[in-house]
C-alpha cells in the first residue's frame, strides 16, 4: 500500500473512531442524567450529539492534515536540500538542459569548470559547446533519446575564456513525470589526465628512440670510422682534393650525428660529487675560446655570484650540458656577436645558469619544439637535431630544469636550474 493509501486508511479509521467514542460518551451521560427526560429533550440531546460529533471530528482532521502537510513539507525541505548537496557536492559538471539546448540545470562544478554561474546560464543555449562539437552533442542526443547509452566520452568542451580542453562526458535522459525529455550531462576535466598520457606516449616514443639509437650506433660507428679514415688517407695523398674534402665532411658529420644517437641513448653511471659551478663555467668557458675567436665573437662569463656555492652533479655531464648550449648560441650569432654566461643563486637552495645570445631569435612555434629529439631549426647538415633533447635529460638527471625564453630578432637565452648541494643550502 503506498503513502497515500495509508494517508486517507488513517484518517478514515481515526475519525471512526472519534465519532464511536462522542457517541458512547453521550449515550453514558444520557443514561446517566436524562433517563426521565420528554421528548423534546432527548430531541435537543440527539442534536446536539451530532453537532458536537461534528466539530471534534473536523478539528481533528484539519490538525490531522495539518500535521501530515507539515511533515510532508519537512520530507520535501530535507529531500531537496539533500538533492541540491549531492548535486553541488558531485566532482563533475552537472547540466541539465532540453532538447533546445536551453540549460535547466547548472551544478557548482560546472560553475568552476567552465567559468559561467548559473544564473548566467538558466533559461539561455547551453554556452559550453565548441561549434565543431555542436553535431557530435546531436548524435549523442538522438543516441540517447533511442535508449542507447552514451558513457564515458571523450570530447571537447569550451570555457568562459574561449579555452578549448578536453573532458569526459556521460548523458542520460531525464523526464520528469509526463513532461519532456530533458538531457542530464555529466563532464569531469581530464585535462591532468590527458597531459599524464602524453608523457607517457611521450616516454614509449623516447625509449623506442633509444633502442633504435643504440642499433644504429653499434651498427653505423665502426664503418663510418673506417670510411673517415680511408677517405683521409685519400684527400692527403691527392693533396687536397677538394671533392674528398667535401666526403670527409660529410662522414664526420654522419659520425657525429651517430655518436649523438649514443648519447642520447645510453647513459652511462653518474659519478655525482660536489662541483663548483662557477669553476665548472669558467672552465668550459676557457675551452670554448678558440672557437669563440674564430668568429671574432665575445663570450662574456660573470660567476662571482656562484662562488662558494657547490652542486651535486656529475662534472662530465654538466660539461656536456654546458657545451651544448655554447654550441648552440655559437651557431646563432652573426660574425662579431655576443654571448654571455652568468650565474647566480635564484632562491634558496637553487642556482641558475643563464646562457644568453645576440643572435636572430627564436619564433614561438618552433620554441615550442626545441626540445624535441632530432628537431632543428639549422640548415640541413648543421645539426643532429639531439644536443637540447641531450641536456634536457642531463638536467633532469640532476633533479634541474632547463627553459628557453626567445623572441624572434632579439636573440634567446637558455635558462639551467639546479638544485645547490646540501651543505651549501644550510
């Protein structure tokens, strides 16, 4: 029996029950007090039985039903706040819109989400949806309105700032009674997620890399060596035969491009001890001169800030790291240039490296790319492509980070954060 049958069996049963008592009640005073009485009496008596009957059993039912509306109003009270909790509370964007896409519904997480508050979306076209998505939302809708269920999509959605990103999306129908349907989304950001992916997808690609590197190297080293040093032997008896030199160029190239691949695909042990790096600068510094002259370029170095100041890292490496972005900054610069090498603790317990050139820039869409294996902005046969994948895995290596900040024409500057070793951020 549902609630309501139970409603009218209880006042049907309680107000028999009233009227039997007020009616035994008067038959005992009748008994009692009017046995003798006339006619006219007992008339008034019967009379008055039923009015009284009358009234006791409406006050009754009016507190009855009073009663009964109270605690249905105090159930809906406590069943709508519950509802609006678990609706504000829930993790994900909730939105509830027909099949005009007019919103109905707009939970606090959508709110947080997608930058819109929810009076700024009832009643209006749901604001979320990017134009190209605007057909899957259909298909997803008439999917749905055939009984199909739509769980678990990835797609994308818009936000307030006109940022597009990446979420995951259910939608069910909704209807209330006999009204019709509406459409219940439910969408949670994986931004996080999708970003986690494509680390990871990232590190397959890297570790296939690597495998293939590491073939390549064994495979292609010892005869590029050979054919080096025949075609050596060849150019220094033909004296100077400016076709062999050319060969020989080209080998050497090809022999460095495969000693990159090595490197970028195997790492030796890392011997980790405390350096200073301001010699360490200085040093490789001192070694590039040569080169530096030859371009009739300045290479300028200012390490008085990062005295005293050791990292834990393994020398050999940070000599690589260093001479990569050198290389680098070399390869930018014009005839004459400049390049500068500073270093400077930061904020505690970190110290920077800052290689800094005069050369023509950096455009954005390829800054984005620097840092991709064999991608190079250089002419073809000047670069491996490998020498900022190389350092990025150095650094991380010594729990650092590198950083590239350029505009196109006004030079760039590579940016090395390492952690200072710990004696030294006491």
């Amino acid at each position: 029996m549902g609630e309501k049958q139970w409603f009218w069996a209880t006042l049907t049963l309680s107000s028999i029950t009233i009227v039997s008592v007020v009616f035994a009640a008067w038959e005992l005073v009748e008994n009692r007090f009017f046995r003798d009485a006339n006619y006219l009496t007992l008339h008034y008596l019967y009379i008055t039985r039923g009015v009284a009957s009358s009234l006791v059993l409406a006050f009754w039912a009016a507190w009855f039903v009073l009663r009964q509306r109270r605690i249905s109003e105090e159930d809906l009270r406590r069943s709508n706040e519950r509802y609006r909790g678990l609706l504000e509370d829930f993790p994900g964007g909730v939105i509830l819109y027909d099949k005009e896409l007019r919103v109905a519904e707009w939970n606090a997480s959508a709110e947080r989400m997608y930058g819109y508050t929810k009076g700024e979306t009832g009643g209006r076209t749901l604001p979320t949806v990017p134009p190209a998505k605007m057909a899957e939302l259909r298909d997803m809708m008439g999917r749905v309105e055939a009984g199909e269920a739509v769980l678990n999509v990835e797609t994308t959605r818009l936000g307030r700032n006109g940022a597009r990103f990446p979420v995951e999306l259910s939608l069910r129908p909704f209807r209330e009674r006999d009204g019709p349907v509406h459409f219940l989304e439910a969408t949670s950001d994986i931004r996080e997620r999708v970003r986690w992916r494509e680390a990871m997808l990232e590190l397959e690609k890297l570790t296939s890399m690597g495998k293939m590197a590491a073939g390549t190297a064994h495979h292609l080293n010892s005869p590029l060596a050979a054919l080096l040093l025949r075609v050596q032997l060849m150019r220094e008896r033909s004296h100077g035969d400016s076709d062999l030199a050319q060969l020989e160029d080209g080998l050497k190239f090809c022999r460095h491009f495969v000693q990159r691949l090595l490197e970028f695909a195997r790492m030796g042990p890392v011997d980790k001890q405390n350096q200073d790096l301001g010699a360490t600068v200085e040093s490789v510094a001192g070694f590039f001169q040569p080169v530096i002259q030859a371009k009739r370029a300045t290479l300028i170095t200012e390490t008085s800030q990062a005295r005293g100041l050791p990292v834990c890292a393994d020398r050999n490496l940070l000599e690589t790291v260093l001479l990569i972005l050198l290389s680098n900054a070399l390869d930018a610069i014009p005839v004459g240039g400049k390049i500068c090498v500073s270093c400077r603790p930061i904020r505690p317990g970190t110290i920077e490296v800052a290689v800094r050139d005069n050369g023509p820039g950096i455009s954005q869409p390829n800054l984005a790319r620097v840092f991709e294996p064999f991608f190079t902005t250089k002419e073809p046969g000047k670069g491996t492509g490998l020498g900022l994948a190389i350092a990025k895995n150095f650094v991380a290596e010594h729990g650092g980070s590198i950083r590239i900040e350029s505009e196109a024409g006004r030079g760039a500057t590579a940016y090395i954060d390492l952690p200072l070793a710990l004696e030294a951020r006491s």
